[in-house]
C-alpha cells in the first residue's frame, strides 16, 4: 500500500462476467476528490459483456452511460492504442485496477504478453513496482489459471477476485457492488467513509 493516497489511476475492463461491479468502483472513484485522474481502457470483449449485463447501447459515449453523467476527471483511453500515457513508465500513474479480469487477460499479465494496452498499462506497473490489482472472475479454476495467478503474484500484482461479501447483510446488489469497490479502493490506500467496519 503507497504512503500516501493514490491521485491517479488505471482503470481497466476485459471480458468476464460483473459489469455491475466495474460500473460501482467507477462511480466512487468519480466522487473522491483525492482522485484527480483516471485513465479507463475497455476491451472489445468487456464492451460486449458490459451491452448484455448493463444494456448500454454501443462504444459511443461510453462513460456517460456507465456514470449517468460526463466526467471532466475520468479518460478513456483505446484498448488498441498502445502509445498512450499509461504506456510509459515515465506517465505518474499510482496504481491499476484491472476489473472484472478474465483469466485471458489474467494469462496475458502473467506472461508478459503486452499487445494491446490494458496488458501494457499492466506490465508498466509491474515493471516499475506499483500497485496492480487483477480482479479475477472465473469458476471453477483449472490449474492453468492457478499456475496464471501464481506468476502475477509472484510478479508483484495483487490477485483481489471479484467476490462479494455477506456478512455486512446487504440488502440490495448495489450496497454489495459498492462494499466490493470500496474493499478494493482501500487496499490501494483510499479507503472510502462508507465502508463497512466490522467490530467483532
């Protein structure tokens, strides 16, 4: 965990099941104001998933969609471009979330494959040891999946799988989503007021 608040992320999607998620951590990470940007790259395949599970009508106007809003603070950025900011290590990126992870883009990390941006952005943080959190969506596991987080772990990445908690007793699927974005955001060192505090 950084010493201080991370100021600028990197926020990716791929294509696993859990949309809803994604669309939760966005929304918080619009709101804080320790946050002042935000780099989101979505793959072609999370375009497709985020359609059917979201019912968002095409690429255009992406983000108004998913936020209900424009976001002067959130950028995306084009899966298939591979020279843009988050590409460098010499961009101040703080930290990357990749979530939901498909075990595809999982493989792709693990390996050092960096083809397309999200695995670029993914291999910068590595590289220059930041935080890099793979928010795994799969079951059930094959051993190659296992060997795939292994080697991000032992890389330096931070498996966080896509795994709701219960026993705060959320009523509804938004209070689960946002519990799991501010769980996730806390780990990277902004831990949100509404976070759920267990006291035993």
């Amino acid at each position: 965990m950084p010493n201080h608040p991370p100021q600028n992320l990197t926020i990716a999607t791929t294509g696993a099941s859990g949309a809803f998620f994604l669309k939760h951590l966005l929304l918080t990470v619009d709101r804080d104001e320790r946050i002042t940007a935000v780099n989101f790259i979505a793959s072609d395949s999370a375009l497709r998933v985020m359609a059917e599970e979201l019912e968002l009508k095409g690429r255009s106007k992406l983000l108004p969609q998913l936020l209900g809003k424009p976001s002067p603070k959130i950028k995306e950025q084009s899966n298939a471009d591979i020279g843009a900011n988050v590409a460098s290590g010499s961009y101040p990126a703080n930290a990357m979330i990749v979530i939901p992870c498909s075990v595809g883009t999982l493989a792709r990390i693990a390996n050092g494959i960096a083809s397309h941006l999200i695995e670029r952005a993914a291999d910068v943080c590595l590289k220059e040891k930041r935080p890099l959190l793979l928010c795994v969506r799969e079951t059930p596991l094959s051993k190659i999946h296992i060997r795939n987080m292994y080697r991000a772990v032992d890389a330096g990445a931070t498996i966080f799988p896509l795994i709701p908690a219960y026993y705060f007793h959320p009523a509804t699927l938004d209070q689960m989503a946002q519990e799991f974005a501010n769980r996730v955001l806390a780990h990277i060192g902004l831990p949100q007021p509404d976070a759920f505090r267990w006291k035993g």
